[in-house]
C-alpha cells in the first residue's frame, strides 16, 4: 500500500460510499473509466479485490470494508491538515465548501458568484445533492456547510435560517383549475400529480403541505428530476408541487402558473447547517454571515420570488 495514492484513496471511499461506479463518477467529475483506473491501481497496491459485482450491484469485500475504515481516517486526516493551515489564509485565499440541496441550484451559483466578487482570491467547491445524499456529506466531513429546507435533528448540528422558501402547486396555463380560487385540498388531489421521489427533500415538504392527504394524492409519474417535472407539468402530464424558486423562469415567461390552493405556498425556510463541534474555517464563516445578513435578499432579487405574490392565480 505504499504506493497508494490520496486521489486513488478518495476515488475509492466515493465508490464505497455510493456502491456505483458511475455515480461515484458523477460526484467526483470524472469518466467511469477513469474511476475504475483508479480503482483497478488501488486494488493492484493492495494486492487483493476491494469490490466484488453480483448482478448488476457493486459491494465491498471484506478487505475493502476494512480499507474503507483506514481511508476514510486518512482523508479526514488530510482535511482536517488543510482546515488548519486555511485558518492562517483568511478568508482571501481560502476555500469554501459547501453543499446544497438540487433545488438551491437554480440560484446558488449566483450567491457564490456574488461572495466571491466581495471577498476576492477565493476558491469555491459546490456539491449539489439531495437531502440524504447531504447528510452523508456531512456525516464524512466532506463539506463545511450545507444548504438545506429540512435541518437535521441532533444537538450535535447548527442549524440557522437566513431566508423563506415557498413550496407551490403549479400547472400548465391551459389546466382545467386555471383561474379557480381557493382550491379545497379534497380536490386538488384528484389530480394527476408528477412528483420527485419518496425522501427526496421535495417530497418530505410536500408531506408537510399535505398532512394526512398525501396518501390519496393521484400520484402519475415519479421522476428525480426537477427540470423534467416541469416539462412533463407543461405538457400537460399532471401538476406538481415544487419549490417556487426552481420554477421562477417559467412562471415570469408563463409556460406555468400557480394554482391558488388553500394553504398555499407552504412557507418553509433556507437554513445553513455546520456540525456543532466544526471548526468553521475563516472563509466559511464569512459565507455563513454573508446568508443570514444578504442571502433572502439576494434569493429574492435573482428569482423574482416574492412569496406575498405567489396567492392566486398568477
């Protein structure tokens, strides 16, 4: 093991932890190719097989269990040696990680975008992922901060809002319910619903909205992605509850308008989420108090969002 890589370590904790190739590859920008080159060198170092394929599912060996414990130690150790030296960098110069949920990424870049122009010589790594996917960022050390609607429970977790998040029922302009007022929630579940996946944050809020009528929603289509949701709503497939900051271009260009339901928009909120015990590097902590003090202005002013005018018909 001697020979072994940092890089050839990390492309393999990925593997570990996403039991896919091709998804540790996405994660990590690479070709599946590649990630396998890794892998196969990794595995040559070793001396023995750290992944075994039994149909089309990926699982460790007992020897890669094992070197999954010490790599995962040795990251983390490397992390925590280039926390330390950023603290003598500043916040120019250092790097920020931080991760948030698929949804922030139709506004996130832009907040960065605006970070990085106040505070100049600044490196950024976003990770976009959902809200499991997040949590086991965190859980790994593997992001300073992450952006999230649904804070996780634990005293070992801090967890502050900076800015509101209004979750919405939208449809195509020529739906029948177009125009209707104060919809009953017994009727808008008869409808055909495209909806993100069960566990997705997505979901998790629309079971929040919906109470005890989440069970007799019409569910139609179950898609992961928000960006073919909106597609399948505008053309014709269903409605759907989505978060009003991912659907901003379409309801300002009107391929989608918002049904006015009773009790809608749901109002939840952006929190920034760090472990308790984290030692916030200097550039992190920067972004943190940049959220709380700019960040719903900011959110407000690159979607066009205004939650007070989501009631009714749009």
């Amino acid at each position: 093991m001697k020979n072994a890589t940092l890089r050839q370590l990390k492309v393999f904790e990925t593997v570990a932890r996403r039991l896919s190739f091709s998804r540790a590859a996405e994660e990590l920008h690479l070709t599946q190719p590649a990630v396998s080159t890794q892998v196969k060198a990794l595995e040559g170092h070793a001396g023995v097989a750290l992944f075994e394929q039994l149909g089309k599912k990926v699982y460790l060996t007992p020897a890669g269990t094992e070197l999954l414990r010490h790599s995962r130690a040795i990251i983390n150790q490397f992390r925590e040696a280039e926390d330390a030296m950023t603290q003598f960098k500043g916040v120019s110069g250092g790097q920020l990680n931080v991760a948030v949920i698929s949804a922030g990424d139709y506004f996130f870049p832009r907040l960065l975008v605006e970070f990085a122009r106040r505070h100049t010589g600044v490196s950024l790594n976003l990770g976009v992922h959902n809200r499991a996917e997040l949590l086991l960022q965190m859980a790994a050390n593997q992001t300073d901060l992450a952006v999230m609607v649904r804070p996780p429970e634990g005293v070992d977790m801090v967890c502050e809002s900076f800015a509101p998040h209004p979750y919405v029922i939208v449809a195509a302009p020529t739906h029948a319910l177009a125009g209707a007022r104060a919809i009953p929630l017994q009727r808008i579940v008869r409808e055909p619903f495209v909806v993100r996946e069960k566990g997705s944050d997505t979901w998790n809020s629309m079971e929040d909205g919906f109470g005890k009528r989440i069970a007799q929603i019409n569910v139609a289509m179950e898609i992961r992605s928000t960006e073919t949701i909106k597609q399948a709503v505008i053309a014709g497939m269903g409605i759907s509850f989505l978060s009003a900051h991912t659907v901003s271009q379409e309801l300002a260009n009107g391929s989608l308008i918002v049904l006015d339901v009773k009790n809608f928009p749901l109002m939840l909120d952006w929190y920034v989420v760090h472990r308790k015990n984290k030692a916030l590097p200097p550039v992190a902590q920067a972004f943190k108090d940049f959220l709380m003090h700019d960040g719903a202005a900011l959110i407000a002013h690159f979607t066009g969002i205004v939650p007070a005018a989501l009631h009714g018909p749009q």
